[in-house]
C-alpha cells in the first residue's frame, strides 16, 4: 500500500535539509548520495523513493535556496511603489537577505556558491525569473518616460551589467564587505537619472583612435 503523499513531501524535506546541513559542515564535497543516505539513517536505494536522481535533488535545494529571494521578487514586483523605488527594492531587499547569509557563515556562503557554479542548468531558470520580473518594472518605468530610445531588451541588459555585483553571488562572494545598500541606492539612481540611448560624448569620436 503506497504511503500518503504527506510522507513522501516530508520525506523529501528532510533529506532537504540533511544536503544542507552537509554543505554547510563540509562543503559541496560532501554530497554523494552515500553520505547523504549515511546522514539520513536509511539505505542508498531508499533515496529514490524521494527523489529519482542527484540532479533533482540538487534543483529541489536550490528551491529552498531561492524561495525567499523569489517571494521578495513578487511582493516588490505586485507593489505600488514608484518604478525607480521599486527597483532598487527589488534589488535592495534580496541583496540585504544575501548579506545577512554571508555574515552568518561565509563558507557556507562560498558552499552554495560552488555548488550555483557546479549546477548552473538546474538554476538558470531562478536567473530567468529575475530577468522577467526586472523587465516588468523597466516597463513601468518606461511608461513614466524613463530609458529613452531604449527597448526593454537593452535596457534590461545594461541595467544588469550595472547592479551585478549585487545579485551575482558568486562576485559577491568576493567583494561583499564593500558592498552596501547605500551604493546601490546610488546606483540605482544613476540607472534613473542616466540610463538611455543618447550619445552624451563616451562613445568614440569620429577619427578618434583607442590608445
């Protein structure tokens, strides 16, 4: 007789958190299924009533990983603040959750990072999302006469070159202790205050060649 689905959603929890409590005692090193099954007190093959391979296991921690910055997503996304607001929101309150994670333990910190790196095809998808909900604030800004001659392609391109560093965890991983909110308000602000598709001299000058 199959066991209710409630056992299994909470079989597959705890093996959840078994995988974190490896990552962040020993690494991305540490899990292999034997251990992993070690660490739950069952057999290997036991495994595979919860999950059918490593691969989703791996994808169902990253959704653990990644709900909370998900849920910060859609409550600033759904809101009524105005656009420049809401994107610094957007960035602001994901990027303060991340940093409150590294300071409380920045191998593990480094641990999850790895483990983004080793498993980025199961991830892309939370990177996908990012960039949906990033455009439907561009959007709103550009109703309000924001990015002039700018699609929302390219304005979202350019808008992600320049707040990287506050959402890559892998290049904040290097540089957070010099990163702070009040940067990216000032950032963001320059996105609002800058960001369009006029010359205002950078580009080169005609018969001007680079050094």
């Amino acid at each position: 007789m199959a066991r209710p689905q409630s056992d299994i959603e909470a079989g597959r929890e705890t093996l959840i958190d078994r995988v974190i409590e490896l990552i962040e005692e020993r690494g991305t090193a540490a899990i292999t299924l034997t251990e992993l099954a070690a660490r739950a007190g069952m057999s290997t093959a036991n495994l595979y009533r919860y999950y059918d391979s490593k691969e989703a296991l791996i994808e169902a921690v990253a959704g653990r990983w990644f709900q909370p910055k998900v849920a910060i997503m859609e409550e600033v996304v759904a809101g009524d603040l105005p656009p420049r607001r809401k994107m610094y929101e957007f960035f602001a309150r994901r990027f303060a959750l991340m940093k409150a994670e590294w300071e409380r333990d920045p191998v593990a910190f480094a641990s999850y990072v790895e483990l983004g790196k080793e498993n980025f095809e199961l991830v892309r998808s939370y990177v996908d999302l990012g960039d949906h909900y990033l455009a439907v604030i561009i959007g709103e800004a550009m109703a309000d006469g924001h990015f002039a001659g700018l699609s929302v392609d390219e304005a979202l391109s350019l808008v992600n070159q320049m707040v990287s560093v506050y959402v890559n965890i892998g290049t904040m991983d290097l540089v957070m202790p010099r990163l702070s909110l009040e940067k990216l308000a000032r950032i963001v602000d320059a996105i609002f205050d800058g960001l369009s598709a006029t010359d205002r001299g950078a580009r080169a000058v005609k018969g001007l060649k680079a050094a």
